[in-house]
C-alpha cells in the first residue's frame, strides 16, 4: 500500500514522484456520475480501485470517492477487499466490496466476516464456496460472473445450449444456504472499439447473451436484484446496458480506454522527476546503452532520475517529455534507452538547469495514451507499472 504524503520531506530522497490529484478524482467522478444516471437515477457507481486504484494508491482514493458518495468498490482479491473495508471503517461509511477474481474458498470465514462479495466463477467454484461457508458457519455475499464473450471467468452463455445449461446451474446456486445471490454481470472484452466495427457486433451478442440468462431464470422464478455489464468504454458508448451499476476504472483516473472515447476528464495522476545532470555530448558520441542515439553536432543532454524499475518503460524510449524551464514548459525528446534507474534527454536551447521539474505523463489524457501506443500497450498497464518506489503525493 502507498503511504499517505502531507509533505515532501521524504520527496527529497530522491526526486521522483507521481503527483495525484485528489480534486481531479473528485471532478471526473461527478462528470460519469451525472452522465451514467442521465436516464436512471437509481444507476449505482462501481469504483474499481482494484491494483492500488490503477497506480494510484487505493486508502487516498476510496477515502475521496466515500467523500463523493460512492458505497460500492470493486476490487481484484481478498487482500484488496479487506483494505478497502479498513478505509471504509476508518471513515465510518458502509459500502459493498466485490471481489472480481478468484479468492481460494477456504477463506469463506474472511469473506463473510468482513461483508465481502465474492464473485462465483463457476457451478463447482459455488459449490466449494458453500461447503467452506457452511463449515466457517457464514452466508457468504454473491454476484454471479457470465462468460458472454471474454471467455475468461464465469457460467458459460455462448450459445443456445450453454445457456439452457447455465440456467440450470444458476437456479441450483441461487438455492445454496451459505450463499446469497444478490448480483449478476458479464464483462464486455471489445466494448472499446470503433463503433461498426467487429467489436460493437460482439458487444451486442454479449448484451442479448446476458439478457437471455436473466429473462430464462425469472421465468424460472430465480429472480437476481442487481446486474451489471457496463465497463469504462461500454458506460460511455451503451446506455441501454447500463442496468443497475456501471463499473468505472481508468475513466475515474483521468485516461481513455481506447482513443475513440472523448470525455472532458482530467489526468489524476503526474508522473515527475527532475533534471539531476547536465553534459555536452560531443559529435560523434552515443547516450546509454547500445548507442542508439547519437548526433552530428554538439548537444545538451539532461539525465533524470527515473527508469524502467520505477515502471518508466524502455518502449518509452524517443518519447517527448515536458521540462518546467525558467522560460516556461518545453518539450525534449527522450534519447537513448531508457536505463533502469535513469532517463535521459535533449535539452538543447531549452535554457533547461539541474533540478527543473519534469512532467512524463498527466497534463493531458493524450500524453499517457501516446507512451500506451508506443509500447504497444494501454494506458491501464502504465498507470498499474508506475512503481511502490515512486512516491505518491496527494493534492
């Protein structure tokens, strides 16, 4: 877990740091809630603060979202559901807790305890659960997870005959003793794709996948409270699937989940260090390892204290950065590989001295999502990369 910085006093160690935005948090979650619950106002928002809320640091975040209003996390495994009930706790706020992944049924005890929904996987993951819950003497709190399409958790439902099947395991469930099914949901795996494209044509059988599923067990009287399908992209783009919660990940952290969603968010997290070096680099000469950048004229190069262990990747490398000069901002390109614990660049005719701050990423959403692309990644995989030894200060 993050600690909580007030000051800067610890900064000084090394002078690399995220800075986090606890007002832009709050921004961005107005923003989706006032956009989800446009239609229906009993729509509930699901915070997925799960892997340190993206980077972020979870305790700071779900304190400002408790602050908000929000009573309903999502999170990836039971250490991360118990310290969010911490935080709630300290806060004296209520709230529900889902695990989204697996958690060894064993722990059932630990699950009814601390009042954490626990997402059943399959018939005989359900199964499992309420022999350990029967046995640790809890009612363990459910939501059922349907494989419409992701193909990675849940009851099957791709096509007529499993979901006949998955009807019958459902019903089956829904009558254990020691566990309470009170949700059900489906991720959708290509909500985030162009519109028209295969993604939307696979995102529409999810929905009428899952619709099927429940429209056959209330016939069957297995009535289910609370459904959810909507991811980030799917809350944006679907309305019609928004249902009873939307669950909100990278959206609440200021990033896009692909870059056909617009929204006026604000980046939550700056990644920043400073200049802690300044050489000439003679014509001729090579910067880092492999020699991969090198110059026919005279050059300044700045070194930062940052790397690829502080989750600043080599597939950054000929990145721009934002050097805060005595002139204003300035961009500089990275140049030569990234190191693991040092960074360069060209500061050239920047007017750039040792100790200007440099912003990586978060004055603006494109920025992260230009280091994703060239990485061939997402922006959820940098923001998760950025590292315990980065510390976080808190705005």
């Amino acid at each position: 877990m993050y600690k909580l910085y007030s000051s800067l006093p610890e900064l000084e160690q090394r002078k690399t740091w995220a800075e986090i935005d606890l007002d832009a948090l709050r921004r961005n979650y107005r923003l989706l809630r006032e956009m989800a619950t446009a239609e229906n106002p009993a729509v509930r928002m699901i915070a997925v603060v799960k892997a340190e809320a993206y980077g972020h640091g979870a305790p700071a975040c779900v304190a400002t979202l408790l602050d908000e209003g929000c009573d309903f996390f999502a999170v990836s495994c039971i250490d991360e559901a118990v310290a969010v009930r911490a935080v709630c706790d300290e806060n004296h706020r209520e709230a529900d807790i889902l695990i989204l992944g697996y958690t060894p049924p064993e722990l059932a005890l630990q699950l009814g305890r601390y009042a954490i929904t626990q997402t059943l996987l399959s018939e005989d993951y359900a199964a499992r659960l309420e022999r350990e819950a029967a046995a640790a003497g809890v009612t363990v709190r459910t939501h059922i997870a349907l494989d419409t399409g992701m193909n990675r958790i849940g009851f099957p439902a791709h096509s007529d005959m499993e979901i006949t099947a998955t009807v019958a395991a459902i019903a089956r469930v829904a009558g254990f003793a020691h566990l309470s099914v009170e949700g059900m949901f489906t991720h959708f795996a290509r909500a985030d794709e162009q519109t028209g494209g295969e993604g939307d044509a696979l995102t529409d059988r999810q929905s009428e996948r899952y619709r099927a599923v429940r429209a056959a067990l209330e016939r069957q009287g297995v009535v289910i409270p609370f459904h959810h399908t909507c991811n980030s992209a799917a809350t944006v783009r679907r309305a019609a699937d928004r249902m009873s919660g939307v669950r909100l990940g990278i959206l609440l952290y200021g990033a896009r989940p692909s870059d056909c969603i617009e929204l006026p968010l604000k980046p939550v997290m700056k990644l920043r260090t400073v200049i802690s070096h300044l050489h000439k680099l003679l014509p001729g000469e090579a910067v880092s390892y492999g020699g991969t950048f090198s110059s026919d004229t005279e050059r300044l190069i700045a070194t930062m204290p940052i790397g690829y262990a502080d989750g600043f990747l080599r597939a950054y490398s000929g990145s721009f950065v934002t050097v805060e000069t005595a002139e204003g901002p300035k961009p500089a390109p990275i140049v030569g590989r990234i190191c693991m614990d040092q960074t360069m660049i060209d500061v050239t005719d920047t007017g750039a001295a040792v100790g200007d701050v440099v912003t990586l990423f978060g004055n603006d959403p494109k920025e992260l999502y230009a280091y994703a692309d060239r990485a061939g990644t997402i922006d959820y995989e940098c923001l998760c990369l950025v590292s315990s030894r980065v510390i976080r200060v808190y705005r």
